[in-house]
C-alpha cells in the first residue's frame, strides 16, 4: 500500500511557475489522503541529505534528515538537477542549514521537472554572470578620452597661436615685419605711463613726509609731557614749563589733524594710481596683445594669399582668412574700449587731483601758519573726520 503510494506522489509534478501554490490545481481527495498517510507514516529517506557547506563541503556540513523531526521539507538527493541547485545556494560559513517550514505538504518533483529547473536555474546564473559592468567602464573611458582630446585642442592652439606671435614680434624687433599703429592712441598711452610713474613719485614722497611729521607729532607729545612734569616739580619755573608745555600740546593737536589731511591726499592719489589707472593699463595690455594677434595672422594671411591656389592652399586661406577676420574684430572691440577708458581717465583724473591738491595747500599752509580754526575749517570742508584716541573702545559705563 505504501510503496504504490510513494510511487504515485513520486510521478506527480508541480510546475515551478506556480512557485509552490497548488490552489489552480484540480482538487484530488484521494491522492491529498494518500499523501497525509506519506507525511506520517514517512516515506524512504536513506539517500536524502541536506549539504550545508557548498558543493565539495566535509562532512561535517551533511545532516541526515532522519534526524530533523517534525514536518520538514524533504530533498530527494538522487536528482541531479536538485543536487545541482542546492550546490549553487551560497552557504554561510560555520552554520547549519536549517530547511524552511513548507506551506502545505511537499511532493519530491520528477527527473523532468528537476532537470527543467536546473536549466532553468543555470540559465539564470548564466546570465548574471556574464553582465559585468562594461557600460559604466566604457561611459568612463568615453568621458576620460573626450577630455583629453579637448585638453590636446587646447594646447596645439596655444602652441600655434604663441609660434605666430612670437614670429611676428621678433619681425618687428629686426625691423622685418610691419605693425599696426594708431598715432593717436599710442601717443595717449604712453602719456598715461609717463603719469602714472610721475605720481608713484609723488605718492611715495607723500609717504615719506608723512611718516616723518607722524614721528615728529610723537616727539612733541613726549616733550609736552616732559614740560608738563617740570612745572610741577620746579616751582621756580613752573610758569615758564607750563607755557611750553601748553604749545608742545597745541601743536601736537594741531599736528594729528594735519596728519588727517596729508594721510586723506596720500590714499586718494593711491586709489588714483593703484586701482584706476592700473586698470586702464590692464586694458591696453589687452590691447597690444590684441595688436600683436592680429599682425601675425595678417602676415600669415598674405602669405598664403602671394602661394600657389591649389586646392589645400585654399582650404587653408579660407582657415586664415576666418581666423584673421575673429582677431581683427576683437582687435578694433580693445582699441575702442582703451580710448574710451583714456578719456574717462583723464576726466576722473582732473577731478581727484584738483581737489586734492587744494586740500593739501589749504591744509599745510593753516598748519605752518598757526591758524588751528583755518585747519579744522579745512577738514570740515573735505569732510574728513579724525579718529579721536580711544573713540572706537567703549567706555567703562558703556561696558557694564
């Protein structure tokens, strides 16, 4: 009775899309009661195992399923597809596997079944395999050669351009090739150097005397104290020290706020020569570069124009003729941008200096004449204001 029952559970097979779920399956009452009778009488497991180390794992990862007790899935070991199956179930190190409770009763599936499932299984490894990861490898390297044919272009065009400029520039040192030249501009230009260096001198004796007033304005202080600690300790002449001392202070005063003028003229003049006429230069930099540009890839141009007008002759005069027409219009874009800075320079400049040098007359002659109230008046006019010793510290009851 067992043994046709066995062979009768043995011939059925399940179709593994249904993974497992009976439910589409016509109902047998029949065979579902033969089969309970399986499950408790138990059918032949002698050949049955369950590998936990992998496939050519010891002995020790082998656990007859004769001792695993309960309703647990058993594994007919004599299929080859299954034995294959269970060989690709990557195991963990140092653990027993433990198979999982089934949802219903388990039939042991037929030689077809199992090998269609090996296939199937084999197929699938297979094909995640051989999918490595080629297309982020190759975008890479796509990406990588793009920038380095880009990096190339870059440099052969610095290279060429620089080859041009140098030809040219040696040509007009040997007096070989010609140049263009703007009688009007350049003559502007070279004014504006021989100012800019003219005011650097300026700028720089501004300094100097104002560094050495800065360390006279310190010795009166130290004197008026000097004078102020005599009348005390003298009084035979403490009226006498007291005088000097009171115009060693004056002075120093007086001295501090013409400090505030000269250092006002010293930064307006270093604004002026450091920042708007260093920019304008910038610009004529620009432009002789610019100039330099265009003379080389003229002459180039009207080489090629005097050669032979064959066929790659031509393909290379349309490429200078191009190129020569792009730094013609960056070339003739500077020389505008240059006039317009020069005149706006020399406007800004007749301005700044007008004012400045009527600050400094105004406020060196009010020093040395000894007029403190022309002094002060002349600060107020500028709007300079003086930083007071102390001014920027709070006070005590400004603290608390």
């Amino acid at each position: 009775m067992s043994e046709g029952i066995m062979s009768k559970a043995a011939t059925m097979e399940i179709p593994i899309s249904s993974n497992g779920d009976t439910g589409s399956l016509p109902e047998d009452d029949g065979l579902e009661q033969d089969l309970q009778q399986v499950m408790v009488s138990g059918p032949n497991l002698n050949e049955t195992s369950i590998v936990s180390g992998g496939y050519g794992g010891t002995a020790e990862g082998i656990i007859p399923t004769s001792t695993i007790k309960g309703p647990a899935v058993q594994y007919n070991a004599s299929f080859p597809g299954l034995r294959l199956l269970l060989a690709q179930v990557p195991p963990f190190p140092g653990c027993l596997v433990k198979p999982h409770s089934p949802r219903g009763p388990f039939v042991s599936p037929s030689a077809s079944a199992a090998s269609r499932m090996a296939n199937q299984a084999s197929a699938s490894a297979g094909s995640g395999l051989h999918q490595p990861h080629s297309s982020p490898s190759v975008g890479g390297e796509e990406v990588v050669r793009g920038i380095a044919v880009e990096k190339f272009d870059i440099v052969k065009k610095w290279g060429i351009n620089t080859y041009k400029c140098t030809k040219q520039l040696i040509s007009e040192r040997f007096g070989r090739g010609s140049r263009t030249v703007d009688l009007e501009l350049e003559t502007q230009i070279e004014l504006l150097r021989e100012t800019k260096r003219k005011y650097e001198c300026v700028l720089q004796l501004a300094r100097a005397l104002t560094n050495h007033f800065y360390s006279l304005v310190q010795t009166q202080h130290a004197l008026g104290d000097a004078f102020a600690d005599l009348s005390q300790k003298s009084p035979e002449l403490q009226e006498e020290f007291g005088y000097n001392a009171e115009t060693q202070k004056l002075l120093c005063k007086n001295g501090e706020t013409l400090l505030g003028a000269v250092n006002f003229f010293v930064s307006s003049i270093n604004t002026l020569v450091n920042k708007t006429m260093e920019d304008t230069l910038m610009t004529v930099k620009q432009y002789e570069t610019a100039r330099l540009e265009y003379d080389a890839y003229r002459t180039d141009l009207e080489e090629l124009s005097m050669g032979p007008r064959d066929a790659s002759t031509l393909c290379r005069l349309d490429a200078a003729q191009s190129q020569f027409q792009s730094h013609k219009d960056k070339y003739e874009k500077l020389r505008a941008d240059v006039a317009i800075k020069l005149k706006f320079l020399e406007e800004n400049k007749i301005k700044v200096m007008h004012k400045q040098l009527l600050l400094f007359h105004n406020a060196i002659s009010a020093y040395f004449a000894g007029n403190q109230q022309q002094l002060e008046q002349t600060l107020k006019q500028f709007n300079i204001k003086l930083k007071t010793p102390g001014a920027e510290k709070p006070s005590w009851l400004e603290e608390q």
